[in-house]
C-alpha cells in the first residue's frame, strides 16, 4: 500500500480504498462480430505487481491488454482502475501506459526529447520534465546517450527508450505487450533482469504479455494463462507449474506427460486409482471436486518421474536417450502411451549406467505428484 492509497483510505473505500486492485476486470468480453475472441473474464491486479497474461499466439492476449487501456471497447463488462470504473473513460484520461508489440521512436528526435515527448504534450512544466525525463533514462541506464538518435542505437538500447518513454509519466499502471519479442536470446535475458529491477524501484503496476512462457515464470508475481480467448488459470509461477489446473495449462508451461483417463468422483486432493490402457491401475490426486467420473488427463511432470532397472512401478521399455549435459531425457513405451523421464546426470550415473536403448525399465512416482484434470 503506498501513500496515495492511504491518503485515499477512509472517505473513499469504494474507489481507490487500501487494498484496492490497480486493475480490476469485471465479466469483460469482447466480440468481433460473430467471433468472440476474449471470453467473459473476472481478474483483479494488484498494485505494484508484476502480473503476466501468457498465451499462444492469437489467443486475445493483445484484445484484452487493449480493453484495459481503453483503445478497445469491451462488448460486455466493467474496467475498474485504482478501484473506478473507466468502462467509458477516453484512454488519455486512464492513469496507464502502454507500450505496444511494435512501438516506434520518433526518428527526428534525439533520446532525450523522446522520452519527454509525453511530458510536453502534458504540459509538464519544464523543468520538472526535464528532471523526470532524465531520471527516465537513468533508469534504464542510457544517461549517457541522451542526445542521440534513435538510428544510432542498436536494438536493445532502443528497446530501453520505449521502456523509459512509458514510465516516465509515472503512471499507476503500465502495460508491456511483448515489449522484449524484437531482441535476440542474450539481450532478451538481460532486459528481463532490467526490466524487473525497474518494476521493483519504480513501484508501478505492470501488466506484461509474452508467449515465452520461461519469461513470465521468471519475472512475475502472478500469471493468467489464456487459451483460445479463455482465461484457463491464473496464479504464481510455482502454482502455475506446479499445480497446473488444466491439461493446456500443463502442457503449455514446460514439459509434461498428459496421459488420458477417466477421472472418479471425488474431492480436490483426493488420492485415487486411474487406470491407464496397457498398464492397469496407478495412483494420482484429483486436481478439482468432482461430482461424476469424467473423461481426464493424468498430469506427469517429467522430472517427477523415477527410472529404476527393476522394484516397483510400471515396466516400459526404453526407446530413446538423450543427453544434455546436466540431465539425460528419456522416452518409454508403457501400455499404449510414450513417457518423457528426465534424469540429472548425477542419478543418471548412480542408477542407470550402461542401460541402452530396448532396454525394460520401471517408471514409479509419489501419488501427489501425479494430478488428474478433467478439463
Ligand atoms: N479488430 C479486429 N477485428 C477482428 N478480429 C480481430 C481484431 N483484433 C483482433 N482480432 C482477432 O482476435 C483474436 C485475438 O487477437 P489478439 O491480437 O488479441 O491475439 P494475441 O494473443 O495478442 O496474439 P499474438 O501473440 O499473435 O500477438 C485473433 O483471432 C484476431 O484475429
Ligand atoms: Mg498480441
């Protein structure tokens, strides 16, 4: 809670109370034409907290980053920000940001007067913008090259222009729309740590999208996973991964083995016996309250999984090896499913060495790691 929030405290708990999301979404949707492409959607945002929405291309990330912000309409619903409803409020009027999947720089003017542009057009009193556009480019680390052009820079240095663009107003929320996708892999690495550090000390809400799913899991507090317009799960990076509450979700965040059953009756935590075709019965927890069997999915993280020559657990024979260097990836047939292993290199060593491929192995695990689905 910071200050703002307090001195707002008390006469206006409605809006902008202690404890009031910065974002809040009330059965937002929206439709073009006959397409509904953002599924009716209720989703609270925390002030100063990284908040990513993750999803495959396609899938409304972009429609709902623009329902926020107001350069969309929603069909149906209610925006909330700093608890006030803005569904109709002209987006100039919004306390946001954004910075857009292909953003531009003006090319006529130097970094400096870039980063400032919005100030000026505020009408920020000079010296005040002058002092916030500079603190801007502080931030970001490219005070030394105030007074270039954007065609002098390389491409990451740019990147951070727009970055220092869209703080500089000091805006309650700020929203980045795959601010990163342009940069190559060890640049991307590096702006996601710069990034994160500039969300800790400026104390902005920021309101992220990507569809690398290793960036959202190492820069958020909090991930909503969408798939096909639907908002299929949100959640911490740990409990997105592993708590997966859906198949997609599992299968779209790292690795997963995602074998199909029939999920029982039962309540959310529940230990119970599947059975999976050519194998027989096996053990998992349910990952929801369940009122009639249905048709499920067993979700196996492969690092979950244990590869013994012999003892308990399902036999499969081992048809493929691969090595990594700190681990060694496994593929095996059991009954009618291939299962993915992965093994550190270390185990690997102590408890399969000189296994080759043909070989019968036994693949076990502990029930709670094993999640059945039923979406
Ligand atoms: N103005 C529009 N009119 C009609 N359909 C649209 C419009 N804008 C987006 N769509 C459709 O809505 C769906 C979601 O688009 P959106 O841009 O939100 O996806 P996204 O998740 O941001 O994808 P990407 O990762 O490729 O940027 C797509 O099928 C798209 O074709
Ligand atoms: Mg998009």
């Amino acid at each position: 809670m910071n200050t703002q929030t307090q001195r707002q405290g008390g006469a206006t708990l409605e809006a902008g109370g202690p404890g009031t999301p910065a974002v809040s979404l009330h059965g937002i949707t929206k439709t073009f034409g006959t397409n509904t492409v953002v599924q009716p959607l209720d989703l609270s945002i925390g002030e100063n907290e990284f908040f990513s929405i993750l999803g495959p291309s396609g899938c409304g990330k972009t429609t709902l980053m623009r329902m926020i912000t107001g350069f969309e309409t929603p069909t149906g619903g209610v925006v909330r920000l700093g608890g006030q409803d803005v569904t109709r409020v002209p987006t100039r009027n919004r306390d946001l940001n954004m910075l857009f999947q292909s953003y531009a720089l003006f090319p006529h003017l130097t970094v400096f007067e870039n980063v400032a542009f919005e100030l000026r057009v505020r009408k920020t009193p000079k010296a005040e913008a002058e002092r916030r556009a500079t603190e801007a480019l502080e931030l970001v680390k490219l005070g030394h090259l105030a007074e270039r052009k954007p065609d002098m820079l390389s491409g990451g240095q740019r990147q951070r222009v727009a970055l220092a663009r869209a703080v500089v107003s000091n805006p309650k929320v700020v929203l980045l729309d795959e601010p990163l996708g342009a940069l190559d892999q060890q640049l991307r690495k590096e702006m996601q740590i710069e990034l994160k550090r500039m969300q800790r000390e400026v104390g902005i809400t920021f309101i992220y999208v990507t569809h690398d799913q290793e960036e959202a899991l190492t820069m958020s507090d909090r991930i909503a996973v969408m798939s096909e317009g639907v908002v299929q799960q949100i959640d911490t990076p740990t409990a997105i991964y592993n708590q997966p509450g859906t198949r997609f979700v599992a299968g779209f965040i790292g690795s997963c083995n995602l074998i199909d059953v029939t999920a029982p009756a039962g309540a959310a935590g529940d230990r119970v016996s599947v059975e999976v075709a050519g194998v027989g019965p096996v053990e998992g927890v349910l990952a929801a309250d369940g009122d009639r069997a249905m048709p499920g999915t067993l979700l196996l993280r492969p690092e979950r999984l244990a590869l013994t020559r012999d003892g308990s657990g399902i036999p499969a024979r081992l048809e493929t090896m691969t090595f990594l260097g700190e681990e060694w990836h496994y593929t095996l047939r059991a009954g009618e499913s291939v299962w993915k292993v992965s093994v550190s290199s270390l185990d690997a060593e102590r408890e399969l060495a000189g296994v080759a491929e043909g070989a019968e192995l036994r693949l076990s695990w502990r029930p709670e790691d094993a999640r059945i689905v039923t979406r």
